[in-house]
C-alpha cells in the first residue's frame, strides 16, 4: 500500500487512494483507463481499473480477470462484485481489473498480438515486448499497491475446470483465505517462473488464483462461487460484513498432487465421469472407440480422488488430455464434504447491497 493511502492509525475515516496521478475520495467510486499502447490502426488501448474506496480503513484488495483472453468467466464475476460492493459499507479498497489482457479479450484469443502469453511474461519491463509492458504496468500499479490478491481464471477451450482455488506452498495467510473462499477444491501447486503468482508473492502479495468454468463459455455455478467467494474472503479480511457469507462451510478437498489421464488411443471419447465426481483407483472414467466400428478402450482412474477438469471435446487422437483428477486427503469423507459445499453454492442467492453492514 502507498503511503498515500495509509490512514492515520487512530481514524475512523479512511484517507483518499492515489492513484494515477489522481486521488479517489473515501467512500466513492472510480474507474480509470490507463494506457497501454496503440494498435496498427492508431487506436489507444488502456487497461479498465475500477476501484472501491471505503469510506473506513482498511486493506487493499485486487482482483483480476482475463489475464487469458478467452477466460471469460472472471469478467462476469467482476462485473456482479462491483454491483453488490458498496464504498460506504466498505472498509479498505478493492482494486478490480475486469479485463487484464485485452487484446485476447477482443480476439476471443488466450494470447497478446506478439502470440505471447501474459501469464509467462512477469515482472515485465518498461521497455520490452508488448506482453512485458502490459505485465510491468500491472506489476506496478496494481500488484505493489495491494495486500492480497485474487485472479480470477477458466479452462482453456474445450475444457471445462471444477471451481477451485490454487494456493502456494508454505503461505499460510493464502491457505486461510482459500478456505474462506467457499470453493469445492482447493490446489497446493507450485510456482511457475514469470507468472503473475510468483511475482506478486516476490513482492510480498500473496494471492489465490481461481479456476472455474471453460474458456468463452459462461455457467452460473462457475461465477455464482466466484462472486460469493470474492465476497467470503472479503468478509474474513473486514472489509465487509454479511452473517451469511461468514458462515463457516466444510473444508474442501485439499490436494498437492494431480495427474491428467490421457486418451489410449484416437477416435471418438464418451466421458462417464465429470467435474466435480469422486473417483476411486481403476473406475472407469471414460470410453474411446474407433468412430466407424465397435472397437473400444476402457480409460480407469490411476488413483483416488476428485475429477477438477475434463476434456469437452469428444473428438481424441492418442495421448490427448481428457480427465484432471486431484488426489485428496481424507479420501472417505470428501464426498459428503464437497456435496454440502457445492449445495451451500446452488442454494445461495446472491445478496443484494444492502444485506452487507
């Protein structure tokens, strides 16, 4: 957080947010554009920032979306969080970036136009590709001005993700808060050099990356958890208040290890199993057979767990990805877990603004 920005220790009233070059009153509302670059055609290109002031102290909190082009889901999660968040019920600041990458947004495509991919090009430069300078731009006006960040993420196409959060290792402030968040699965992963995620943690962000839903496709499920996770993790930080979101849900599958089981053979794929279903070693997940005859394989599950993402395309060649299964602890009580989990999600109606203290 900048200086700027830090109230006085014993206020009650939060002091403006800088930010560029301007300042955003306590309790309002402010959307910047910031400028990236020009396209061949001349046209400026800027990246939409849309920030909540609360009109208390409190922390700062990014949220992001579309870092992949074709990720679509975290857009409409953004879009519904900024109608339900109000700046005077609001302690801290909400940072949200609805469209991080919008060159792929426009193009319906994962990458920038030098075919670079965003999530592999931080910390950036000033000075580098164009995927380097839009990585240091939110590099240093969103990630350094924040205290903990959520991306929001989807599927590539023809794939469809379980909701579910991606922590690190070892960071205990993220695990307590993908806990909070209220989805079915949560993923201990490593780092991946010059993502968004290890570069916020070098800087002392620690963040949780959520995945949901399949690339340029909405599903309600998918966003509903987004937004009412959002809102969890901002009612365990006080920066809003709600009795329902702050209900204590079960804990989620945990896992630090998965595994993709690919197809044997190429031909035509009949999924049995899906997103979201618990697996046990040798359960047949899947058929793939020859598509002008009765020759079939039987694809069976390599281990126990839960399926976090599968293939939606059923036309296969040989080695192709079909099913992502999470190995879980607590194997014999994580059906009944995430069955309420997900209940809680589809029962839950969205709250509207003044449900929150």
């Amino acid at each position: 957080m900048t200086e700027q920005s830090k109230p006085h220790p014993y206020s009650d009233t939060a002091s403006p947010f800088e930010f560029a070059g301007d300042s955003v009153a306590p309790g309002s509302l402010r959307a910047f554009e910031l400028p990236i670059s020009r396209v061949s055609s001349g046209n400026e290109v800027s990246l939409p920032v849309r920030i909540v002031h609360g009109r208390k102290p409190g922390p700062v909190l990014f949220v992001s979306a579309a870092v992949h082009g074709d990720e679509i889901t975290g857009v409409e999660i953004v879009r519904r969080l900024l109608k339900k968040i109000s700046p005077k019920t609001l302690a801290g600041t909400l940072l949200c970036v609805p469209i991080v990458n919008v060159y792929g947004f426009v193009g319906n495509s994962r990458y920038l136009p030098d075919r670079r991919d965003l999530n592999r090009s931080f910390p950036g430069s000033p000075n580098g590709s164009l995927a380097g300078q839009l990585a240091h731009l939110f590099r240093t006006e969103i990630i350094e001005r924040s205290d903990f960040g959520i991306d929001l993420h989807s599927a590539a196409v023809h794939r469809m993700n379980l909701p579910q959060i991606r922590i690190s290792a070892d960071c205990a402030r993220s695990e307590e808060m993908a806990f909070a968040f209220g989805a079915p699965a949560v993923i201990t992963s490593a780092l991946r050099e010059k993502s968004l995620r290890k570069v916020a943690l070098d800087a002392g962000v620690e963040m949780l990356l959520y995945e949901a839903g399949e690339g340029l496709r909405f599903d309600d499920f998918s966003i509903r958890t987004g937004v009412n996770g959002v809102m969890r993790v901002m009612c365990a930080m006080g920066m809003i208040h709600s009795k329902r979101l702050e209900k204590q849900l079960p804990t989620p599958a945990r896992s630090t290890r998965s595994t993709w089981v690919r197809a044997p053979r190429g031909g035509i794929a009949n999924l049995t199993a899906h997103a979201g279903t618990i697996v046990s070693q040798d359960q047949a997940l899947a058929k793939v057979g020859d598509p002008a005859g009765d020759e079939e394989e039987i694809v069976r599950s390599p281990i126990d767990g839960i399926i976090i993402g599968h293939s939606t395309l059923p036309i296969v060649n040989q080695g192709d990805a079909l099913i992502h299964i999470a190995e879980v602890k607590r194997f014999d009580t994580v059906a009944d877990r995430v069955d309420e989990i997900t209940d809680t999600i589809l029962s839950d109606v969205m709250l509207d603004e003044d449900e929150l203290l």
